[in-house]
C-alpha cells in the first residue's frame, strides 16, 4: 500500500507557486426601503412631499400644508428650513413660524433618541423609548418592584413571585405594540408622535397606586380600616403619577420630548382612571379633556371601560399563567394582527376580524379560570384575610413620615403621597420583626401565617338569587353559624359568631352579569371599515348562559380537631336554614343533615334521572350500532 502512494510535492515560490488569498465577500448592496404609503418613516430624510404634510397634519399645522405642498417641501427640505424662509411662503406671524420651528425641533430630537432595551421573559427583548426610562428610574416607580403581582397567592403558589414592576414595563410595551400597529394599518387615523408616548406612559405608570399585597389592600384592608371612604388604586395611581411628575421634575423633559403640558398630562391620567366628568358621560358628552372624540379609541388601549379588552389583561394573563404554570389560552398577537379602528355611532373604536369572536370568548373564560384557580383560592384567601386582619390592629400603631415631617398610620398614608410611596409588601416583614408591646397581637397572626397555622375553610354555597353581601348581612350569617347547632352535635363545642368568616365572592367575565362580547364590534373581510356585533347565539350553543355567580365561602378560625368537626357541621345545617345549595362535601361532613333538605333530595333526584337518560341513550345507540354492523355482515 505503501508503494502505491504518490510522492507528496512541495511547492515553493521559486517553483513559481504562489499562495491564493481570501477574497473578502462583496458588500451586499443596501436595498432601498419602501415607505409605507402616507405614513411618514422614522428617518425624515427618506419622506416625500406626501409624508411632510402628514406630519403637519399630525402637528397640528394642517393651515399650512398648502403653503408646503406648493413648494414641494420634502424630508430632506426640512433641515435646510429658515424663518426667511417660512416668511416667503406666506407664514406672516411669528408666532405661527415659531410653531413650525418647534415642531421641527421635535422631529430633529425624535430621532436622536435610542431606545433602551429590557429583556422580559414574557415578551422577550423589550425596546422603550427615553422617556419611558426615566420615569421607570424613579424612586415612585422602582417601588413596584417591592409589591407581589398576587398579592398572597405567593404564599400558595411558590413560582408568583413577580411583582408589579415587570407587569407595568409589560403593559408599557404592549400599549405602544397596538398603538403602532393601528397606525401602521391605518394611517389616516392620524397618529401621533404624542399619542403613542402619552399611551405608553400610561400603560407603564396605571399600576403606581397598588399598595401592600396588590388587590389586598385596596379590597379588603381599606374598607375595614376606613369604612368611610370609597377608594381604588386607581386613584391612589393618579395621584402617585403627579407625585412622580413633580417629585422628578420631569414637565421639562416630557416638553423636551415632545409632550405638550397640561393636556398630555390629562390625557394619560384619562386612560388609567376614566373621565372626571362623568356627567358629561351619563349625559352622552364628549367626557375627556385630553385627546378630541376622533380620538376615541386611544382610550380602550390601557384600561378599556367599555368591553373590558384591553392591554392590561393580555399582560397580566401570560405573565400569571407563565408564573403559576397554567396554560394560557389566549393568544394577544392574534389581536394586534386583526386589530382596526371603525366608526360606531359616531365614534371611533378598536374592532377586530369576525373571525376572532371564539379567540374573545376564551379570553373572557381565562380570567375566569385564573379567578378561580388562583385569585380566589381558598387557602390565598384565607392568608389574605389573615394579614388584613394583622393590619388593622397595627394600624394604629404603624407610622409612616409623608410631606412636611407630618406621620401616617397604614390607612391614612393613602392621603399622603410622600408617605404612601413607603408603604410595600415589607410592612409584612416590619411587623413580624418589630419589639414593640403594641403590635404584639398583629405579630401573633402574621407568625401564625408564616407557620402555616392557618384558618380553615369549611366550605362554600351558592345562593338562590345574587345577596347583597353588606357589612350587616356578613355579621347576620355568622351569629346564624353560632347558632346553627344540629342535634347530633356534641354538646361540649360550643362556637362564637366570632369563630367563623364569611365572604361572598364574584365570579364574572369582567362586566357583572352582562356578556362582555356584547360591547365589542367586530368588521368583515369583504368590509373592513363597518363594525358589526356579533351575538352569542351567531357562535355556539356551548357558551355560557350565564356570565356571573357569587360563592359563599365560610371559613372557621378554631383549628383543632373536635371544633372543627363541629363547625363543619354547623355550616351544612346553615345552608339547609338559608336555603343555599348544599355543599359539595356535605353528605360526607354530615350525612345525617343532608337528607333532611327536601330540595336536596329533589335535586339528586333529577340529578340521577338525568343520568339516567344519559345512560338510556348511550344504550340505544350502542344497540343501532350493532344491529348496524349486524345488517352490514349479513349483506
């Protein structure tokens, strides 16, 4: 084998060899970009005499579109622009030259501005503009990062540890995502470099006013500590919002950007908490001050009021299904895809394709899934109810410094921005860790809590008819608990109003009993500029007949053995009383009681007949299956 090899040759430079080099590859050729027809491009040097008038027309200096369109002005124009040269084409006054040239100013300032980028795990890598940043980089805002999404649900489920901070940046970045996306689809709705930055803020900033533990606070501490008053995060958010804006010092730098101060500023308060006008709303007014009627949609962004569809809930539903490792059904990017803006009865709202009416339906089943599943499971409620009762006996003695050196208690920093912004999930840790005599009692529950020494649930029913669940009405269902003793209960338990907690609980598609779909409008292939509706009966027979339903939870604080088989026995024999449904586990609890309820034994019955049918027509067709096949074979 050896001999069969061909001498290896040597070549040298002598032998006149010369070494091939690498040929660098040829620079690939910049293809021009094409520009979206009437939508001015990021880059002004590229736009057309069309796309400078656009941007007037967004500026508010369509007076003098004429004037530039005579003149065949392009992007590339723009720069070279003088005031000699305004004056030339018929711009008279100052002021209105000052107008143009400020305008301008903006658009030089627009596209200096990189963007920065944040690496989401629900979104990817998130691009926000400057001015997002710097309110993101402020103390008011960074104090979100200290408040749980879910509030208690983090001590149930071990993955729910986001906080609101990333939910904002989420939100952020989804109300520019559709806000772009509709200009790009239509753009003679006039979008402006404003309207998208003032959505944006107002999706990052509709969250600042949530206190400790989220909804917790808000729902079910702030009504108890302070009875009085009706107050929402929403507007603990407002004003959280001016306390940032002044604190920071930022009109300056939202007037560098482009906003204009103080409508702007109006504009993004108006998409997180509603119109303060709501006369003008009742009476079929134009109700807001920021934006004009043409710009109706803008306002179902952020916060929708109307169907309840809105970038929020697409954040918060991936972002808690991701945490909580539940399937998420909804898919928002559908949405952007077929999202448009038609004219209804005189205003302009965002409709989607025909198409997607199955993909809304889910979507309104998912917040209903992820309510029962995990916002109002049992055992978070219970921890929930357990830290708001810790709350309110410190609440006396848990101060906070606001504005002026002046101190706050937990229920009144809500009046006091200064002193709100200081109030986070680790109030938790600084009533656990305190020596103080007077928060002993708030330390003995929140220890309970951390050792798991938790209230128990007995159960839930339902009502025949929706009850008003007053303050009252909670405090008459647990004396008729005490007193719901059945016979064959031990004699020696004996168990106080005060042993048990009742809550009525709302299960709803997010607009009380009503069909959310029913206030969405949706337009056609063949007709993309009219809104239709579509009506529940034009899609299944499988949908809900109902959109609403209230549990009523009971709950025992006694947590040993004998009590608690007691008090099991106490809630069974309550709901035969109230006439409620029975419990799901009550011929296991009690099934001596049970079959004492006359309307329970009717229901098990027709239950049972039924099944019975079921079972009938399941035989009938399994025997025309097989005189089928039978008739087939003796063919």
């Amino acid at each position: 084998m050896e001999g069969r090899k061909r001498p290896l040759e040597v070549l040298t430079p002598e032998d006149g060899f010369k070494t091939p080099e690498k040929r660098a590859p040829e620079p690939r050729r910049p293809q021009p970009r094409r520009p979206q027809p009437g939508r001015p491009e990021p880059d002004h040097t590229r736009w057309g005499v069309e796309q400078t008038c656009r941007y007037l027309r967004e500026e508010g200096l369509a007076e003098w579109e004429a004037a530039f369109r005579a003149q065949k002005i392009t992007g590339v124009g723009l720069q070279y622009l003088r005031d000699a040269d305004l004056e030339k084409m018929g711009l008279q006054c100052l002021g209105d030259r000052l107008r143009v040239q400020h305008s301008l100013g903006k658009l030089w300032q627009r596209e200096a501005e990189s963007n920065k980028v944040f690496n989401d795990p629900i979104h990817g890598h998130v691009e926000l503009h400057p001015l997002l940043v710097r309110i993101i980089d402020t103390p008011q805002f960074q104090r979100l990062r200290r408040i749980k999404q879910l509030g208690g649900a983090y001590l149930v489920f071990p993955g729910a540890s986001h906080n609101r901070f990333e939910h904002s940046i989420g939100v952020g970045y989804l109300a520019g995502r559709l806000v772009k996306a509709l200009d790009e689809r239509q753009p003679e709705l006039l979008i402006s470099h404003r309207d998208v930055l003032c959505v944006q803020i107002a999706g990052l900033c509709h969250d600042l006013g949530h206190g400790p533990f989220s909804h917790m606070f808000d729902n079910m501490f702030i009504p108890k500590a302070r009875p009085g008053i009706i107050w929402k995060h929403e507007k603990a958010s407002l004003d959280m919002f001016d306390y940032l804006v002044a604190d920071n010092q930022l009109k300056p730098v939202m007037e560098q950007h482009g906003l204009v101060l103080p409508e702007d500023l109006d504009f993004i308060k108006e998409q997180i908490a509603g119109p303060e006008d709501l006369e003008a709303a009742r009476c079929r007014q134009w109700p807001y001050r920021g934006r004009p009627e043409d710009k109706s949609f803008l306002y179902e962004i952020v916060a929708n009021k109307r169907s309840g569809i809105d970038v929020d809930k697409w954040d918060y539903f991936a972002r808690d299904c991701y945490h909580l490792n539940i399937q998420n059904n909804f898919d928002y990017r559908r949405f952007l895809k077929f999202a448009r803006v038609c004219e209804v009865d005189g205003q302009k709202h965002i409709c989607t394709r025909d198409k997607e009416v199955n993909n809304l339906y889910d979507m309104f089943h998912m917040r209903n899934c992820l309510h029962r599943r995990a916002y109002q499971h049992k055992v978070s409620n219970i921890i929930e109810t357990m830290i708001t009762e810790a709350f309110l006996k410190a609440d006396k003695h848990f101060e906070v410094e606001g504005s002026g050196g002046k101190m706050f208690t937990l229920s009144t920093a809500i009046d006091d921005m200064e002193a709100y912004s200081k109030l986070t999930d680790n109030v938790f840790e600084q009533i656990l860790n305190s020596s103080s005599p007077a928060l002993k009692d708030s330390r003995e529950i929140l220890n309970n809590v951390v050792c798991r020494r938790l209230y128990k649930c007995l159960g839930q029913t339902q009502a025949q008819e929706p009850v008003s669940a007053t303050r009252e009405e909670i405090l008459r269902w647990e004396a008729a608990l005490a007193r719901s003793v059945p016979q064959s209960s031990s004699q020696d338990v004996r168990l106080q109003p005060e042993d048990f907690l009742v809550s009525v609980i709302c299960m709803d598609y997010g607009m009380k009993d009503k069909n959310p779909i029913n206030n969405v409008h949706f337009y056609c292939k063949d007709d993309p500029n009219k809104a239709v509706q579509i009506r529940k009966n034009q899609v299944s027979k499988l949908l809900p007949e109902k959109f609403a339903e209230q549990l009523i939870r009971v709950c025992c604080k006694k947590a040993d053995e004998r009590s608690l088989e007691a008090a099991k026995k106490h809630f069974v024999k309550w709901c035969m009383d109230e006439n409620f449904s029975k419990p799901q586990d009550g011929d296991i609890i009690a099934p001596e009681l049970t079959p004492l309820k006359a309307s329970w034994a009717n229901e098990e019955a027709q239950g049972g007949r039924a099944v019975s049918h079921a079972n009938t027509d399941a035989n009938a067709n399994a025997n025309g299956e097989k005189k089928a096949r039978t008739q087939l074979f003796k063919s």
